[in-house]
C-alpha cells in the first residue's frame, strides 16, 4: 500500500528553518490585532479554545517537538483558524531573540514538564533565561500566567518571578468547573482535576520597564 503523503500543515506550523530574522505578527497572522503566546502548546488544547473563543486575538504556541506541534497545528488545521499558530523551536531561543521586542500582550506558561529527577532539572524551560526572554516580549501590563500540578516546581517559578522587579503583585486565578471534556487547558488539567488534585495558578502583570 502506498503511503499517504504528509498533510501540508503550513502556515499553521513552521519551524525556526521556515522563518528569516525576527518574526513579523503582520506577516504572520494577515492583521495587526493583539498577540498571546503559550510556551509549550503541547496538541494544543489551550491554543485551539483560546482562539475560538477570542477570534480577534492571535496565539502563537511555541513546542520544542514537531511531533507535538503537528499535532496542535492539525486541530486548528482542521478548523482552519486564521487566528493560531504553532511554531517549532526551543522557547527560550524564540522568546529571547526571535519574538519582537513589546509585541506581545500575555504570555502563557502551562503545566511545563518538571523533569523529576535532579540531574534532570536543568531542562526545564521555566528559568531565569526564560523569564528574562518574557520580560523583553511582554508589552507593560502585559500579563504572565503559571499553571502546574507539581508543588514543588510551582514554588521554583513563582520565587523565580519574586526575585525580579518586573512584575506586579501574583494574583491566582480561580479555578471553574469544566463545561464538557475539552473544556481544559491542557490534557495534564484535566486528568489532575478529574482526580481531584490541586493545580496551582498565578498570574502577574508586566510593570514599567
């Protein structure tokens, strides 16, 4: 049997390879409205609710595995969403050099992968490099939002933000009952949830610079 050939999934996902310079929202999105952008989209469950339910918005996800972001990019492929992208590359690259200075108007960081083991934690993608790459994308009052399930990495991220100047006073945000199976962040929500486990919110807003 003859394979099927690979689904042409530009322009809802491109890699670093696929883009010159800095990235151009106009370019990239056909409009100048406000940009998000989520660190870590994953199959991009928050890109695909998040932009259905705020068309005039554009979301940009960032995942380091294509395979990943294939996925994503096939979800809102399918819905043909002029409003989401998913790009491919390491976050902190993109959010450091890439991403136009003050462009963006929230950023959005859920359930990281916490790389449990010691020898391991230096891969995680929320860091002081990370943070700094956000601070430069963010535009004043701009806002940050952290989502985990793990307490621990919880803590390592908001002490992160706390011992900058950067942000404003963390505020959490409430937690609501999901309307339907896909009505989550991410798949880790929703099977941290339906067992009943916490999940760890904060959010901060992006000070004078």
């Amino acid at each position: 049997m003859a394979l099927q050939p690979r689904l042409d999934l530009r322009p809802y996902f491109q890699t670093l390879d696929d883009i010159d310079g800095p990235l151009n929202w106009e370019s990239l999105f056909a409009n100048d409205n406000p940009v998000e952008v989520e660190v870590g989209a994953g199959r991009g469950l928050f890109l695909v609710n998040a932009g259905l339910s705020n068309p005039e918005t554009n979301y940009l996800g960032i995942e380091l595995s294509y395979k990943e972001g294939r996925r994503a990019a096939r979800r809102i492929h399918k819905r043909q969403m002029p409003n989401v992208r998913v790009l491919g590359g390491d976050a902190k690259l993109i959010v450091g050099e890439r991403i136009p200075v003050n462009s963006v108007s929230a950023v959005h960081v859920y359930f990281p992968d916490p790389w449990w083991k010691r020898r391991h934690k230096k891969r995680r993608v929320f860091d002081d490099v990370l943070l700094q790459g956000i601070r430069r994308i963010l535009i004043v009052g701009g806002n940050l939002h952290v989502w985990t399930d793990v307490e621990e990495y919880f803590q390592v991220m908001t002490d992160l933000v706390r011992e900058t100047s950067w942000f404003g006073p963390q505020i959490t945000p409430a937690e609501r009952a999901a309307e339907h199976d896909l009505d989550y962040h991410t798949s880790f929500e929703r099977k941290k949830r339906k067992l009943g486990l916490p999940i760890y919110r904060a959010m901060w807003s992006m000070l004078e610079k």
